[in-house]
C-alpha cells in the first residue's frame, strides 16, 4: 500500500504515544509539570531539524492522500512556504488521523495472518511431505510498513533514553517516599512518648521530602495543638484541606474530618467560636455518625452562644452608658430610673441599672493591687453599703425582679442532698447555694469588718447572679470573676490559715459557674489548686463551699480532668479523705460525689489505690458510709465504689482489704441496709431505695470482674440466692436491677460452689424463663420502633437492657451445661431449651436488635450471645437420644446459615461443632447435604 507523506503519520504517532505516556505519567504522579515543559522545548528543536533534515530527503512510498485532488509536491528549494499552511489544522489532524487508523487496521490483519501461518506450520510439519504451496498463499512477508511501525516502538534509542529518565524520576520520587514514611513512624513514636517538639520536628521532615503527604500534616496539627502553637496548627490543617480538594479532588477524604476537628481545636484556643463551629458543622455533615465529632459540635454551640451573649451585652452597656453621659443632665434628680430601661440583646432582657449595681460591687472585691489604681475609698464605700443593704436585709430590685433558684443548669449542676435545718434567729436564707450553702448560712457574723464588708458584697452578688444569666456572662466581661479568682488564690505571706472572707468568695464563684462559660474559665485562672487546698485546713465553713466548687466545676469533662490531675498528687487526695470522715453529713455527700466524678480519670484512681494501701482508716471510712442509714450517702458511696471498682489495681485493694464490701453491696441490692428520709414521701422513698439498689448492683457486676470477687459471691449461699431471685423476677422487678443481678450469676457460676448453688435452685428453667422474657422484650421494641412509636431514646435504652439481660442469661446456661452430663442436657430440653435457643438463632430481627443494643451495652453483643446459644445446642446434640428432639425442631438450616454468615467467628466455629453432631441422624444428614453443610464440617471440625 502506498503512503504519501510518511513524515505526517509518523509524527503524529510519535505524538499520540508520548501524549498518552505524560497523561499517564501526570496522573500516578511519576512526571512534573517541569518535566514537560523540558520535552516541549526539545520537541521544538527537533522539528527544526526535521525541516533541515526533510530538504534534503527524497520522497518515499506511502498511501494514498484522502483528499480527493492530489498532494502537490514540494519544490526542493521551499520557495513557497505558504502552500504548507493551506490546510486547517484540523482538516490535516483528520486526515492524520484516517491514516494511522487504516495503518493500524493493517496492522492488525498482518499480525493476525501472521498468528494465522503459524498455527498452519505448527499444525501441519509433521504431516505433511514435499513442497506445501499452502504455505506460500498464506504467508505475510515484512514491508516498508512494518520497519514504519516498528520505527516508533519501544525499542528506539529516543524511547529508551526518555524511560531512563522516567524510571530515575520514579526512582527518586519512592525514595522521597520512604523518607516521608520513616519520619512519620518515628514522629508517631516520639508522639507516644508525649515528646511532642520532637515529633513535629519529623513530621516537618518528612514533608521536607513529600510535601503532599495528608498524613503528616495531620499528625503535625496535633503534635502542634499539644505545645498549644495553634496557628502552626491550623496552617497543617489548612494544608490538608487543600491537598485534598485540590490535588485528590476529594472533599470526603477521611483525614479531612480530622482536620476539620484539630482546627477547630485550634481555632477554640485562639478564642474564635465561629470559626470552630463551622468547621465541625462541616466535619458532622461528612460523617453524621462520629459521636466525638457530634460532642465537639455540641460544646462549639454553647461557646459560640456563650460569646454572643457575652458581645450582645457588653455592646449594650457600652449604648448604655453612652447615652446616660449624652443625658446627664437631664437624669438630674431622677435617682435610679436612667439607666434603669430594659433592653434586648441576644435574646435576654438586660437590666442596664442591675449591671451596673453589678459592676460597682465587682470594683468592692478587686484585690489590693488592682485597688490601688483608683481611689482607694471607692471600694470601701461599697461595701460599707453592701453591708448596710445586708444588715436591714435589702435585696436587690426586689420589685423588679423576685428571688427565685436557680436555673435548670443549676438544677443539675451539684448534687442532690436533703437541706440542713436553718439555724435559729435566722430570717432570711443564705444566699448559698447547695448544702454547703446551707451550712455557710449558719455560721456566726465575722469579726473582721472587712470580712464582713466582703460577705455581704458577696452576697448581694450571689442575689444579682441567680436573677438571670446575663448577670453572669456580664461578670465575666467586666473582669469580676478574674477579681475572684485572684482573691480566693491570694493567702497572705507567711499565715497558714486562710482568710476569713474565703468561704464566701468560693461560694460567689461557685454561683457564677452556673453558667458553662465561666466554669470553662476555672484552669485559665488558675483558681483551682487554692480551691484544692482549702478542704483542709481552711476552716469548716470554707471547706464545706471548696467541695461545693469543686463538685460543680467537675461536672465540665475539661475542668473535672484538671481536678483530678491535683487529686491524684499524694498532697491533695488526703485533704478530701480526711473531710470525708471529718465533715457532715451533707458535706460529706458532695465529697462523695466529688470523687465519685473524678475516679474516671486514671490520677485520681492511681492517687486512691496508693492511699487504700497506705492506709487502713480510708477503707474502713469507706465501709462505713455504705452502711449509712442516710439513702443519699449511701448512694453515693456505692456509685463511689462501682467507679473505683473498673480499675484493676483498686478492685485487688477492695477484695483483698474488705470482704465486707462484698456483703454489703448484696444486702444493698436486697434491699436492706440503708433507710429513707422519714420526711420523704411514698414514691420518693421508692425511687430512693431503687438508685441505692441499681448502684450497688453495678458495684457487685463490677468487682465480680476478678476471680475473687466471684468466688465471695459463689460461697455465700444467700447472696447466690438474693441475686438469682432479682434475676428470674424480671417481669415483677426492675429490668436494669435483673439484668445486673443476672450478670453477677454468670460472673458467679464460673466458680464451681456458684454453678452447684444456682443448680440446686433451678437456674436452667429459671434462666430459660429469662431468655424467653428478654426475647419477647426486643421483639415488642423492635415492632414499636417499624411502627414510630414511642420515644426513641427511651426504646435504645430499653433494647440495651434487654440485650444485657438476654447476654447474662444465655451465658449462665451455657456455663451451667457445658460439662458433659447427660442430666443438665435433660433439663435443659424439659425446659423447652431447644425452640428457646433455635428461636436466637433463626431470628434475624432479634439479631438486629441486639447489633443495635450492642453500641449501647458492649461492643460484640449479638455475636457473644449467639456464640453462647450455638454453643448449648452442640451440648444437646451431644446426647443422641436428644436428637429425635432436635430433628423435630429443624435446626440444621439455621445452623448452616449461622456458619456461612459468620465467616470463621466463634459462632461460625460452634455452628459446625454443632452440625457435625447432628450428622449421625440420617435425616439430619441429608439436609445437611443438600445445604452443602458437609463443607462446613470438614472447613472447622478436623475429623
């Protein structure tokens, strides 16, 4: 086939094949953008050469042109260089393009003839005799054409050298790699090892070598949050961002969310809410689901809300005051009712007269060296007249604005104790809040006029700060909660006893964290290790509003942590212990509630485990509030102890130190033990006794956790039998007090005196029962739920009791049944075990019901209880004359599905043991082989 114009096809193949090698190239990263451009500059150069090297080279056999008229040929001396542009550029593409399609399409038919020839020579040498003409017809010589193709292949000197220079780019490209990956194993390690400049700085290395690594710039974000460089922080998240959207082209990419969250982090530290808010708002609609994110964006919320109050009011004042100085003269004369208009900002009625009263008594509590800028009888006047208002018993705006408690946040802040009786000759009550509070309010008037010139400025401000929350975040904004802070952290050079004006200065700023934005501000003020130390030490009355404090300021998960950072040195832990077995009774109940916040943080569980050690008197105390008749005490000390009691180290120390413990916590769960308040009434003293019963309950599942603890329980027979009977009366009983009692009966039957007490009183119907009970409980939740009735939350939390319930039950059978005893096998069939457990087994909606409890009561649920009911139906099974039973009862075709789906779990494990006993009944058998369950058989069972 002739072919005009040869240079033509050839370099647009040329072109074609280096175009698809640099797309490529671009795409998995092994070619820069530079390295373009170098190849553009040198596809120039040689074009220019070609045109030389074309002058002087005869024309050559090619096809035919596509165009209808003939190509003219090109004089030699070029004359004309016009002519060679005549045609567009997209007319000679086309016609380029027509040429190497019919040179491929040739191609191909010669290659496959050729394939074609061979197949015949290798078919037909041996066969064949003479001279075989065939061959010749069918053979395809090589030609012009192919030296052509062949010409542009990977086998020039032009191709090689360009991929030597590919493969040396790569080359260096997986060695920059490699670096980037050994900086950020050892940044991880240095990490780990909370060498925090260390690990930033191998981060900062490796991307040195990969600037586009994802992963380093989110792991130097953190490393830089931890030495609090927060912009250094937010510009390697930026970078995240960015490369992903950017270089990925992917917005979802996982490491985005992190991101997202670290800025945020870092943006909350800079003081700058808005932006954290957006950030998360972003990272929740890229994972809806992640509960860390879901808390992050809650507390983003309240700080932003908190912020924009907190600039709502401050620009009020500022109006405010501008517009009282415009008309000074004017308010001549009308004392009280210029700046007294409300206004709105934010949402909240502000009292511009009572935020001013508020900031005048701020100006009475600022320390001494703050004072001493202004005058020094301004302080002095205010609180002589603080002290005179408090005296003839004045409140503040009482027309205006009544006394009323708190709000709802105060409402759950501290905690629930009865109020102590107001001593006598008192006629109003203490502005203090909680039962410290009502302590304080009993205590003698100072002798110190200025102590006394401070408690009444404390308490008129007490009064202003529960008449609303704009008082409080305006307390914040114009400096009086740092004026506290300050004052409560000052102790005087060289006394050892704290100021007499400390304990109403602790319960103002107790008052004042009510609102979350001021507790939030309790570690950056530095207040905390002086409220620490004034529970010992300080006096009865400013010990009583430190624990107060300190029990509302844990309730903020970044405060409590801070807390328990000073509670776990062996300095500060002893002053709360000793106010424990010193105080009253209602002192001692928010001490108990203190550390019962505190022992989820592994300082203060470390700093009480040295101290059980240490000494004796602490446990003994300990014991003793459990036996306290007062129903608060006592529950509080339980949930005290179930906290302590997830530790290992403090379980050995309660186990090994207090065999009573045990006993006690089984007679709180039986109901004895502590008595109600005789002023409470039916329902409450009910409510009362069930939080001491639950709490204890959790106690016991918690110490039971050890080998000792479940042996105390199994050898006393009447702790077996108080807990077995909670147990099986779920119908009757508290369902979260049964599915408790349940667990301490699994944990107990483990211990050979346990398992023989709970045969002798009828566990396998008993637990039967229960099973069936918990099943028709997540069968009527999961019909509420198709149907959308019912509240959501309160449905979750009862499907995770259920599934806690069903889990203990079905565990206690199958440790009860295990042995090989043909007598437990029986009872467990007259019971009507085999529909019980097979109903487990084939129910996929009870299995979805307990996957969906499992995020609430413990990761695995579903699978652990059907693992333990596959597990009872192979214990049948083991006893032949029980398989007519099963065989009625169909159970091979769940039991092949369980082993299908489990995909090597212990379920699937037990299946198969479960499936090979049941072969040794024909019947059984052939479904088995029908089902392919033969397979399962020998993939698990080893024959």
């Amino acid at each position: 086939m002739a072919i005009e114009e040869p240079e033509d096809v050839e370099d647009f193949l040329e072109k074609v094949d280096e175009v698809n090698r640099l797309i490529e190239g671009l795409k998995v990263g092994t070619i820069s953008p530079e390295y373009i451009d170098t190849k553009l500059q040198l596809k120039q150069q040689k074009d220019q050469e070609r045109v030389e090297v074309e002058k002087r080279r005869p024309a050559g056999r090619g096809p035919a042109p596509i165009a209808s008229a003939p190509a003219p040929e090109a004089p030699a001396s070029q004359s004309k260089p016009d002519e060679e542009d005549q045609d567009t550029d997209a007319e000679r593409r086309e016609q380029a393009m027509a040429k190497v399609k019919e040179l491929m399409a040739n191609r191909e038919r010669k290659l496959r003839a050729r394939a074609r020839y061979e197949e015949y020579v290798q078919s037909q040498e041996r066969t064949q005799f003479g001279t075989d003409y065939t061959k010749w017809d069918i053979w395809c010589p090589e030609d012009e054409e192919d030296d052509l193709i062949n010409s542009i292949g990977p086998n020039t000197p032009q191709f090689k050298a360009m991929e030597k220079d590919i493969d040396e780019r790569h080359r260096q490209m997986v060695e920059r790699r490699q670096l980037a990956e050994r900086c950020r194993v050892r940044g991880n390690a240095a990490y780990q090892a909370r060498q925090y400049s260390e690990a930033l700085r191998c981060y900062q290395e490796g991307l040195e070598s990969e600037r586009t690594n994802m992963a380093l710039h989110a792991n130097a974000a953190m490393a830089a949050l931890k030495m609090s460089c927060f912009v250094q922080a937010i510009e390697h998240c930026d970078k995240v961002l960015s490369i992903a959207d950017f270089f990925h082209n992917n917005k979802q990419h996982p490491l985005c969310v992190k991101a997202l969250q670290r800025r945020a982090e870092a943006y909350r530290a800079l003081h700058q809410p808005s932006r954290a808010l957006r950030d998360l708002q972003e990272a929740a609609q890229m994972e809806p689901g992640n509960p860390e994110v879901a808390k992050q964006l809650e507390r983003a919320r309240q700080e932003d809300e908190e912020a924009r109050k907190q600039r709502a009011i401050a620009k009020a004042v500022s109006r405010g005051a501008a517009g009282r100085g415009a008309s000074a003269g004017e308010a001549a004369g009308a004392e009280g009712t210029g700046g007294g208009a409300a206004v709105e900002a934010a949402g909240m009625a502000l009292d511009l007269e009572k935020l001013g009263r508020l900031e005048r008594l701020v100006g009475a509590l600022a320390p001494a060296e703050s004072a001493a800028a202004t005058t020094a009888a301004e302080p002095a006047e205010a609180a002589a007249a603080a002290a005179e208002r408090a005296a003839a018993g004045e409140t503040v705006s009482n027309s205006q604005q009544p006394q009323q408690p708190q709000g709802d946040a105060a409402a759950h802040r501290g905690p629930s104790l009865p109020p102590r009786q107001q001593a006598k000759g008192r006629g109003a009550p203490s502005p203090a809040s909680g039962s410290a509070g009502a302590a304080a309010g009993a205590r003698p008037q100072a002798a110190d006029p200025a102590a006394a010139a401070t408690a009444a400025t404390c308490a008129e401000l007490q009064l202003l700060l529960r008449g609303g929350d704009a008082c409080c975040v305006y307390l914040r904004e114009c400096g009086g909660l740092e004026n506290v802070a300050k004052r409560i952290a000052k102790r005087p050079a060289g006394c050892s006893s704290a100021p007499s004006d400390l304990a109403p200065l602790l319960l103002l700023l107790n008052d004042a964290c009510m609102n979350d934005g001021n507790l939030k501000q309790l570690p950056a003020l530095k207040v905390l290790p002086a409220v620490v130390a004034a529970l010992d030490g300080a006096g009865e009355e400013a010990a009583a509003a430190a624990a107060t404090l300190l029990c509302t300021a844990v309730t903020n998960e970044e405060v409590r942590r801070e807390v328990s950072k000073l509670l776990g040195t062996a300095e500060h832990l002893p002053r709360l212990l000793r106010l424990l077995s010193a105080a009253k009774p209602a002192v001692q109940g928010v001490a108990l509630a203190l550390l019962g916040n505190c022992m989820v943080d592994k300082p203060t569980k470390a700093a009480m485990g040295a101290a059980w050690r240490k000494d004796a008197a602490a446990a003994d105390c300990f014991l003793a509030m459990l036996r306290s008749a007062n129903p608060v005490l006592a529950e509080k000390a339980v949930v005290l102890m179930g906290n302590m009691a997830t530790d290992a180290t403090l379980r050995s120390e309660i186990l090994a130190r207090q065999g009573g413990v045990v006993r006690q916590l089984v007679a709180l769960v039986g109901g004895g033990g502590a008595a109600a308040a005789p002023t409470a009434t039916q329902p409450q003293r009910q409510a009362m006794d069930m939080d001491v019963r639950r709490a204890a309950a959790t106690a016991l599942l918690n110490l039971t956790v050890e080998e000792q603890g479940q042996r105390l329980v199994a050898e006393d027979g009447e702790a077996i039998a108080t807990l077995y009977g909670l147990a099986t009366a779920v119908r009757d009983c508290d369902r979260v007090l049964s599915a408790r009692a349940a667990g301490v009966c699994a944990r107990a039957a483990k211990v050979h005196a346990g398992a023989a007490a709970l045969l002798r009183l009828g566990a396998v119907a008993g637990m039967l029962g229960v099973v069936s009970a918990a099943l028709d409980s997540l069968d009527a939740g999961a019909a509420s739920a198709g149907s959308h009735g019912g509240s959501a939350a309160s449905g979750e939390a009862e499907a995770a009791v259920s599934a806690a319930l069903l889990d203990a039950a079905v565990r206690t059978l199958t440790i009860l049944t295990s042995p090989d005893d043909a007598a437990l096998s029986a009872q467990l069939v007259a019971g009507g075990g085999v529909e019980v457990l097979l109903r487990i087994v084939r129910s996929t909606g009870i299995l979805a019901g307990l996957s969906k409890a499992s995020n609430l009561a413990g990761s695995g649920l579903g699978d652990s209880v059907l693992a333990n009911a596959v597990l009872c139906v192979a214990g049948i099974a083991r006893c032949k004359e029980h398989l007519p039973v099963l065989r009625a009862a169909e159970p091979v075709p769940p039991l092949v599905k369980v082993a299908y789906d489990g995909r090597g779990n212990t379920a699937s494990k037990n299946a198969a043991i479960a499936l090979a006993r049941l072969a040794h009944d024909p019947a059984m058998l052939e479904k088995l082989r029908e089902l392919h369950g033969i397979e399962i058989i020998y993939q698990y069972v080893k024959p």
